[in-house]
C-alpha cells in the first residue's frame, strides 16, 4: 500500500493553506505529521480523505484516485477524527452497522473485529446507548471502534489522544502498533510529542503549508542542527522560526 501526494496545492475557496506538498507513505509505516497550529496538517488529512479538493495536483492510493476511483479508494480509508463525529438518534450498534454496510462489509466480518475492540474499551455492554449517554472519552473510543474494525489500509488519524483516558490511550496505541505490524500504513497528526517520538517511523514537518522536513528522529537532528535533542525540543525550534518571519 502505497499513499502519494504529488504537488499538492490545496485550501479553502480562494484562501490557499497547501503549497506543493509532496510526500509518501508505505504499507507497515506509522508516519507522525507535526507543525505548529494553521501549519496545514488538518487540511493535508481533509484533501487526502476527499472532504476537500485541491486545487492541483494529484493524490492517490494503490494507484487508485478519487477522481476516478471514488468507492476503492475511500474503502481503503479508516478516519479518527479530532473531534469525535456521531448519529445523535444511532445507538452505538447501529453506528458499528452503518460503518459495515459503507464499506461492503458482511456483519459477520465487521462483527468479529469490532467485537474485540468493544472489549478492549470497555463498550461491549454499551450496544444500545445512544450518543447523548457517552462521554467525550466514550465517543472518541466509538470513532476508534468504527475506524479500526474495517481493518482499513490506511488508518488517518487527527490528534487521536484527545478525551481518552491513559488507559485507552495505552490501548489505542497497542492496536496501532499491532496494525502497522500488519501492513497498514498509519498517518497520524498529533501535538503529543513524546508519545510520536516512541510509535512513529518517521515523521513529516509542516510549516506554512509545505512540508519543510521528512525524516527520522535523527534526520531531523541532523536538518534542524539539534543533535542529540528530542521531538519535543526541534519542535520549538519550529517556535523560533514562526517568530522571525
């Protein structure tokens, strides 16, 4: 599996966000997407899972495109979202359902993998709840749930941490890690740096709209002159570059 991005000019209406962006990744790859907030890291993910269009430019997936291959490609997708995105009047079943039925799925399928992931987060005796009883934690582990349980190809996933509680943040992480160990190829934009410096292969830095490192930790040592420093610590160099232009 492979993800491309070739010249990639991107934004909103006539506000452009994305100048040339050109990145790849592979099959058993976890790749952290990092920048400072308004970088472009939201819009990159929004173009990619085709809730934006570019305006040129070429994405594509196993050779697959929206353009032309619509229903392939978005198959191929499972989305975490920052905030998590929920049918108000769908009980929690009905979500794992309608997530099979979107996908081609037969139930019996979509069933013996979401059912672990209930367990796993503590959901398999919430089946019946609707939105409105679950907790901002709740919802996020239901968009994991509903993600992870197509055994997706490439698992997108925007700032996953938010309202999980350490536990479901250790669990998520271990079923990352078990995903990229079977072939999936995981893009994840998160501010939580430390944890991206443990889980991620490498790591795509974005500022103002183009991506200004691709690498590995040490790559990036190397580009931004911080030998020996941590994710955390290059990052605010990132800081101090915002601030002098």
């Amino acid at each position: 599996m492979t993800l491309i991005l070739n010249h990639l000019n991107a934004g909103y209406g006539n506000k452009p966000v994305l100048k040339d962006v050109n990145l790849s990744i592979e099959s058993g790859e976890m790749v952290g997407l990092i920048g400072l907030n308004g970088a472009g890291k939201s819009t990159t993910i929004k173009n990619i899972i085709g809730l934006l269009q570019p305006y040129s430019g070429e994405i594509s997936l196993d050779n697959l495109t929206l353009a032309k291959n619509p229903g392939d490609y978005r198959k191929k997708i499972g989305y975490i979202p920052e905030s998590p995105i929920l049918y108000e009047e769908l009980t929690l079943k009905e979500h794992l359902e309608i997530t099979a039925m979107a996908y081609d799925l037969s139930w019996d399928k979509a069933w013996a993998l979401a059912e672990g992931l209930l367990k796993i987060f503590r959901l398999d005796t919430r089946l019946d709840w609707l939105p409105v009883h679950f907790s901002k934690g709740m919802k996020q582990k239901v968009m994991v749930v509903t993600a992870l349980m197509i055994n997706p190809s490439l698992l997108i996933i925007d700032e996953p941490f938010l309202g999980l509680d350490p536990l479901a943040i250790h669990d998520l992480l271990e079923l990352l890690t078990t995903a990229k160990k079977n072939g999936a190829a995981i893009l994840m934009s998160t501010h939580i740096l430390a944890t991206a410096e443990i889980y991620c292969d490498r790591f795509l830095v974005m500022h103002q709209g183009t991506i200004i490192a691709d690498g590995s930790l040490k790559d990036l040592q190397e580009q931004f002159n911080q030998p020996g420093k941590s994710l955390d610590e290059i990052y605010l160099t990132l800081t101090q570059i915002e601030q002098v232009q």
